[in-house]
C-alpha cells in the first residue's frame, strides 16, 4: 500500500479516508440487512469498492466540482456530501430525499444542493452528460472539474467511447473513474473488454490513462489528484481504472454463486480493502484499539439515528408522482 505521505495526505487525511471507508461500509451492511427483512426494496452493495471510491472522491472539491457516479457510488456520494439520513430517505422512498422527492430508485444518487446529478437506470448514460456539463463549465470559465465514474461494463457501451472521445476533443476537465470489477453482472471481463484494459483505451483518445490497484485508497487518490490539478489547469481528461473486487452479488436481485467460484469468493475476501487500510494505519501508529472501537461506535449510531429518522419521515403524497 502506497505510503499516505507520498500520496499528499495528512495523517489527519489518511485517518478521514478510512473513515469514509468504515462509514460506507457499515451503511452499505445496514442497508443490506433492511432490504432482507422486506424494509426496503433494493439494495445494491458497493463492498469491495469503498478504498477506490473514497480515495478518488476526496481529490475534488465538495461544492464546487460535480458528481456523476454510478450506482454502486454510496463511497463517493458520502465524500461528496451526502448524509446516512440522505442516503435512507432514497432507500425508503420518503419525500424528503434529495435524490428525488422518493419517486426515483434508489442508488441512483442525485442532490441539486451537492451537484450530485442524477442518473437514470441505463448503463453508461452518465458518462456523455458528464462532458456536457464539462463543457458548459469551460464555457462559462467555472474552475470546476467532474467526477464521472462507471464499471468496466459501461466502458463496452457507445456512450463511453463517445463521451471519451468528445471530452479529448475539445480537452475537458472530467477524470473518468472506472471501477473494474470483474464482472458485469454476470458476464466475465473476459468476456466483454477487448484487450484486458479499460485504461488502455485511453491512447486511442490521445489523452492519460492509468490502471492501478483500487484496493489502496492512497495510490488511488493520488492518481486521481494529479488528473483532477491538471485538469483543473486546462489540461483535459483522464481515464483512470481502479481494478476493485466486487465482494457481494450484483444486486439483491442476484446470485453470484451461480456463476463465480467457491475459490473465487474465498480470495475476494482475502482481497477486502478495509482491514487492509485499517492494518496500514495500526502499523504506522495512527489507529489504535480504543480509537478503532470509537469510529465504529460513532459510525454505528449515526446509522442508527439515519434509520429511526428516515423510518419516520413521511411518504410522498401520491399527487405529486408526475412533478419534474
């Protein structure tokens, strides 16, 4: 793992990450468990994902720079802003949530207050309306640079290729993140990207590309921190892929071990990125057993509070179903 000074990081900094990482962790586990027990009908876990999204997320600016993330983004939309109460009034469907009064599935994040703009089900879609705002943002002279994230399925789309291809053209600043999993639902990498590398199409658009271990949050933020500066200098996109492991099914909808192997599952859990942050910063002297526990007790009742409060908050009122 990448040490978190060079990465640019504070200790205060590296701490924050895993933080995030914890938090995204317990929430996504919360929401699992209220989906089972018929609480909420959808839940789509990001386990395994957290170091790549977090460590990416906090190279931008809360505020000031936009959000285009995926459905499985819960690390990145937390970093960006959105609060466990947020993210339980979308998965209870309440009309206080930001992403949509309740009327929009949940995990497809949006808040107007946050620039976190929501996308819809499609895969991909996300990609070529991140350049546009991109490209509005250069055209107005707004310093902002868009954070526009995607798994290694949506790179086999058309809106890939030419929302990468548009935003090279006329030197945007987007930093395209790309959380290769392995598997796009059900179906291989093997058996969907030509050439064994999202990141590697990035020559053919004349632009960056870099692939690295998105279990490290700390050699992910980094990368991520030079293409956000450049790009905020006017020096265009870059398309960086995070290869992640996806340690759950691709929905509450599906079962992985139809089509993933025992000896699969069991090194994915090997794999996990959270104890491997949470041993990093033991032996590096900034985590230690009482300040451990005191993060899971504080994530732990934040998530508490977020439940009780979204269980109560009320249902949108059936007369404003069709409202923009």
């Amino acid at each position: 793992m990448l040490d978190h000074r060079t990465a640019g990081l504070s200790d205060e900094q590296a701490v924050a990450i895993y933080r995030w990482m914890l938090l995204t962790r317990r929430l996504d586990e919360r929401l699992s468990l209220l989906q089972r027990s018929g609480a909420i009908p959808l839940a789509v876990s990001s386990r395994g994902h957290e170091a790549a999204q977090v460590g990416a997320a906090t190279a931008f600016i809360r505020g000031q720079d936009w959000w285009f993330p995926y459905y499985r983004d819960l690390g990145a939309v937390l970093v960006a802003g959105s609060t466990p109460l947020d993210v339980m009034l979308s998965a209870f469907g309440r009309a206080a949530d930001p992403s949509s009064g309740g009327r929009q599935t949940p995990y497809n994040w949006g808040d107007r207050r946050l620039n976190i703009v929501a996308r819809s089900a499609p895969v991909g879609v996300q990609i070529p309306q991140a350049v546009g705002v991109a490209q509005a943002a250069v055209r107005r002279g707004d310093r902002v640079v868009v954070y526009c994230s995607f798994g290694e399925g949506a790179a086999s789309q058309g809106d890939f290729h030419e929302g990468m291809n548009w935003a090279a053209l006329y030197r945007l600043p987007v930093v395209f993140l790309c959380q290769n999993n392995g598997w796009a639902i059900s179906v291989p990498v093997s058996r969907q990207l030509a050439g064994g590398s999202v990141a590697a199409r990035a020559a053919g658009y004349g632009i960056e590309g870099i692939c690295l271990d998105g279990g490290d949050p700390f050699a992910v933020h980094a990368a991520v921190r030079r293409a956000v500066a450049r790009a905020r200098a006017g020096g265009g996109p870059a398309l960086i892929e995070a290869r992640v492991h996806r340690m759950d099914a691709h929905t509450c909808d599906d079962n992985h071990t139809r089509y993933r192997s025992p000896e699969e599952l069991a090194e994915v859990q090997r794999a996990d990125p959270l104890p491997r942050v949470a041993e990093y910063l033991r032996r590096v002297g900034l985590l230690r057993e009482g300040g451990e526990a005191a993060l899971e007790r504080a994530v732990a009742a934040a998530i508490d509070r977020a439940e009780e409060q979204a269980r109560a908050a009320p249902l949108p009122p059936p007369e404003r179903a069709l409202e923009p």
